[in-house]
C-alpha cells in the first residue's frame, strides 16, 4: 500500500496524559499536513510541512500541541497534558511540490487516528 | 472568518438514480476546489479536483460544476450505487501563488442510496 498510513488508529488515554500520532506520507510527496475533525465536521487545518521546515501553523494548535518531521519523511503530532476537549480524530495529509512528475497540489489523506480523552 | 459551506446536510437517493451534492464557497481568491468522500472511520478519499479556469471536469461517474459567478460548486454521481453512500465534503484552497495552502472544508452532506 503506497498511501499514507497513520498510527496508532484509534488511542484512548486519560486526561493529563501525553500522546504521540505518527504520519507516514506518500513516498514522492514532500508536502505534510495535519488536520482535526470532530464529529460531524470537516476537518480543519492544524499545520503544514514541506520537507523538515514547518511553515504554517493554525491557531487552533496550541501551547500543547507540537509537530515534528525530523528528516521530511515522517511525520509525528505530540499533544500534552491531554484535555477532553482534545477528542477527535487527527488526520495527516500528503501532496507533491509542484514540478514534480505526479499529481501536484491534490492532498490525499491517511485513516487518521482517533483520540479519546477521558 | 471565510468558510466553504453545503446547502444540505443530508441527501438520500434511490439506487440507479442521479445524485447531485452541492457546495457554496464565499472566499472569492479560492483558485482550486475538490471534492472528497469520507465513509465512516476512515480518512477523506479524494473524488475530484478543479481549478477555477474550468467550470467543468468529469471523472469516472463524477461530474464536477463550477459557478464562479455565483460561487457554487456541485458534484453530480451517476447511476449512484449502494457504496456511494458516505459524507461528502467540498474543500476549497488558493495555490495560484506557488506555495501549498491549507484547505478549508464545508460541514459535509451524508449521502445515503436507497435499494
């Protein structure tokens, strides 16, 4: 399967508690995106990567929140002392610079993970 | 703030039949639209995209409208079939200046075909 893959797919934990989303893009893409998506809702955008270097952050990504991609491969979303209001499921998306030889611009998306804070 | 909106939250449609989705955008600068389908649990699977130099793109089933006059976008299906039934978000984005740009997605309409 040559999709993104994330992991875990579903995490239940405690309020309080730290939690770590890991994001497998496309292969050829260089482009990374988490959003989040509560029931019923579109997803919203939280923050974007090109390569290693962060270059946009929502608002709705607070003190809490951190993303990494260390190496511009894969990508993780670290939320600390989790909140209930945190529930939701945390969706990654991948697309290619344009130039490249594949479909540009269109971002295509993993399962998400599903958080459950309790 | 700006945001892409659906004019109906729910659409049920017989088996066989058309089944047309629509979507009302209010950003104006918004230059590229696509339209996903979510099933439940899963991620969004991308459908169809257009940019806003067409008004019109088709697909395999998939037809997508575009009215910048009135800023609407729809998605039409074709003889829509038991696994079409899913919520469908329009998205909407600007990427004329080169760089990616986030989405921005509607509420989404749940799309259920009838037997």
């Amino acid at each position: 399967d040559t999709g993104v893959s994330q992991n875990p797919r579903h995490k239940i934990t405690k309020r309080g508690q730290n939690v770590t989303f890991r994001c497998d893009p496309i292969s050829e893409h260089n482009r990374l995106y988490w959003y989040r998506q509560t029931l019923g809702q579109g997803p919203e955008f939280l923050t974007y990567f090109q390569n290693e270097a962060q270059l946009e952050k929502s608002r709705l990504l607070s003190d809490r929140f951190s993303a990494e991609r260390p190496k511009g491969s894969f990508s993780t979303l670290e939320i600390q002392r989790t909140e209930q209001g945190d529930s939701a499921m945390y969706l990654c998306a991948s697309s290619a610079r344009q130039g490249a030889r594949v479909r540009t611009d269109t971002q295509y998306f993993g399962p998400g993970t599903r958080l459950t804070v309790l | 703030g700006e945001s892409v909106g659906l004019h109906l939250p729910t659409l049920s449609v017989q088996e066989g039949d058309n089944s047309i989705i629509n979507c009302a955008y209010s950003n104006s600068a918004s230059d590229y639209f696509i339209w996903y389908k979510q099933e439940s649990g899963k991620g969004p699977q991308f459908i169809i995209d257009i940019r806003s130099n067409m008004d019109k793109r088709q697909g395999q089933r998939v037809t997508v409208l575009l009215n910048k006059t009135v800023k609407h976008l729809s998605l039409q299906i074709a003889a829509t079939q038991p696994g079409d039934s899913a919520v469908y978000f329009c998205a909407e984005t600007l990427i004329s200046s080169g760089s990616a740009r986030q989405l921005t997605f509607g509420s989404g309409t749940q799309l259920t075909v009838l037997p």
